[in-house]
C-alpha cells in the first residue's frame, strides 16, 4: 500500500503544472500533496506555488525582465531573453532565446526555480515543454495599466521581495490615478494606434495601450476588433477618419512611415497636423515605464483638442 501512495504522489507531482486532469485527480493532489508556503495565482488563472521565495528566476520577455528589477528581485535575476535592454544591468545576463523560441538547454543548464513567461509573446509549445521539464511557471499577460501594478506584486511574492514589490506597484497606481482624474470628462478624440506600417498594423480594445489612450480620453477606432493586433488596410483608415494617428515604430527615433500619411490629406489626422509619435519602450511594454507614454498620450491628445477648437473658430 506505500509504495501505491508512493507512486501516486510521484505522478501528481511531475504532472501538477498540467492542469488537465480529472476533478478526482484535483482533489488527490489537495489531499497528498504538501502545501506550498508561497503561491499567488497568475494571468492564466493558475496557482502558481513554491516552497520558498525564487533565488534563481529566469524570464521570458523584456517587460518581465523590468518587472522584476522593478520587484526589487534583480538580483534573482539568472536568465533573460533577446532585446532585454532595461535596466542596463540585464544586459549582462545570459540569454536562453528570444519570444517565440527558447533554448531549453540553456534553461536546464541555469536551473531556475521560477520561469516567468509571457502568455501572448512566448509560443505554447515552449511554454508548456518547459513545465514538463518540472520547472514552475508563472504566466503573465498584463492587458490593462492596473495589470502591471499585480505582475509587479505577484512577483514580489514569489521572490519574497513584497515590501519594494508593493510599495513600487502602489505608487505606479497612485500616479495611474492622478492622470485619470486630470483626464475626466475631457472630450473623446477618434484614434488609430498604428504598431506597424507594413503590413498595417493596429491593435484592439483588449490592449494596454487601448487602455492608455482611452484613459487620456481617446477612442480607439478599432477596439471592436476581435483579434488583439489586427491587420488592417488603408481603405478602412479612409473610411474612420481618425482625428490623431498615433505610432511608436522600433526605437527611440520617430519612424519615417508615419508622414506617409501624408499622402491623404483628406484624414483629419493629417489636415491637422496630428501624426504623433511615442516612445515604444514607454508604450509598448507592459511596465511602469508606461507611465511615460501615457503623459505624452495625453498631452498629445490634449493638443489635438486645441486644433480642434481652434478649426471650429476659424469655421
């Protein structure tokens, strides 16, 4: 009879991650199982459990990499992947791969006690290779600027960094607040985040960045899309009109394709001179450097407002 129980538990422990099982299982594992003494529930609704806070993490995305640091878990810090820019001390750490692929090897070889992954920027088949290798996961996927405040906060858990976690995460909040308070009852401007110019590249309603524009009073034209970051055409664009096109492209520097736009000088965007750039490490990651995009946002929006006025007095 021990070595059933024995020979059970083996097999609840190598497949806990995989969260496939039958309800008679789940409740198996609730009853052999040891309790963990951390754990937190991630983005993908599992329980994410350890013994002990991580000393060796490794993170899958360049805004995880922010977000620990952040976390006041930096030094944790083993393994990062490719563009993990920021700050500049993780440029030091060793890489196990980019987005879409990892190097498994290299992860086996870092022995982590906490892998973070990215839900819509790592592949699933990676991710999930890497739970069968027994290393415990925690999924993130922040969709909102509240989101990045609990990736901040979960991860403070994890590494048994809460007090820096929180008290980072509650100013990130605070400063989230004070701009949505400035930023009441000011009127809707129509719009279009452009990620990309070829091929045309927008994103939904379900994106933080949707959430960012939105809280600086902007409509995003295509929040009604179904797919996060749909490709689109320019006959639509024509079609919407937005008042201000927004763009971040690949760096720091403002991207040429933006004054395309330029070639339909019918857009109000364009008749008003509303083609607007944004940092994209102050928009396009999920940390509290989004703070910074989302000032620019609203001023530039803000500014957008005054055109506006100004048209409708000349009219």
């Amino acid at each position: 009879m021990r070595i059933l129980l024995n020979i059970k538990l083996f097999t609840v422990l190598a497949f806990f991650s995989m969260l496939s099982a039958c309800d008679s299982a789940k409740e198996e594992a609730t009853v052999t199982v040891k309790p963990k003494s951390i754990s937190v529930v991630d983005f993908s609704g599992r329980t994410v459990s350890l013994d002990t806070p991580a000393k060796r993490i490794v993170a899958l995305a360049p805004h995880v990499v922010e977000n620990i640091y952040s976390a006041g878990a930096g030094d944790s810090l083993v393994g990062v992947v490719a563009y993990s820019d920021y700050p500049e001390q993780a440029l030091e750490l060793p890489i196990v791969g980019g987005y879409a692929k990892t190097n498994l090897e290299k992860i086996l070889e870092l022995e982590p006690d906490l892998v973070v992954a990215w839900e819509s920027g790592n592949s699933d088949n990676s991710v999930a290779r890497i739970q069968e290798l027994g290393f415990t996961v925690y999924i993130d996927q922040p969709d909102s600027l509240n989101d990045v405040a609990k990736s901040i906060r979960d991860i403070g858990v994890l590494a048994g960094t809460q007090e820096t976690a929180n008290s980072v995460a509650d100013s990130y909040l605070a400063k989230v607040e004070k701009v949505r308070k400035l930023e009441l009852h000011k009127q809707p401007v129509n719009t279009f985040y452009q990620v990309w110019n070829s091929p045309l590249r927008t994103i939904n309603g379900k994106h933080i960045i949707s959430d960012a524009i939105e809280l600086c009073g902007g409509v995003n034209i295509y929040a009604d899309q179904t797919t996060v970051a749909p490709i689109i055409n320019i006959e639509s664009i024509l079609e919407r009109n937005p008042e201000v096109i927004l763009a971040s492209g690949m760096s720091d520097a403002r991207p040429d394709w933006l004054d395309d736009w330029k070639k339909w000088p019918s857009l109000s965007a364009v008749e008003r001179d509303n083609l607007f750039f944004v940092d994209p490490d102050h928009i396009q990651r999920h940390t509290i450097r989004i703070i910074l995009g989302l000032e620019k946002i609203c001023q530039q929006l803000e500014l957008a407002r005054q055109k506006r006025r100004t048209t409708e007095t000349i009219e």
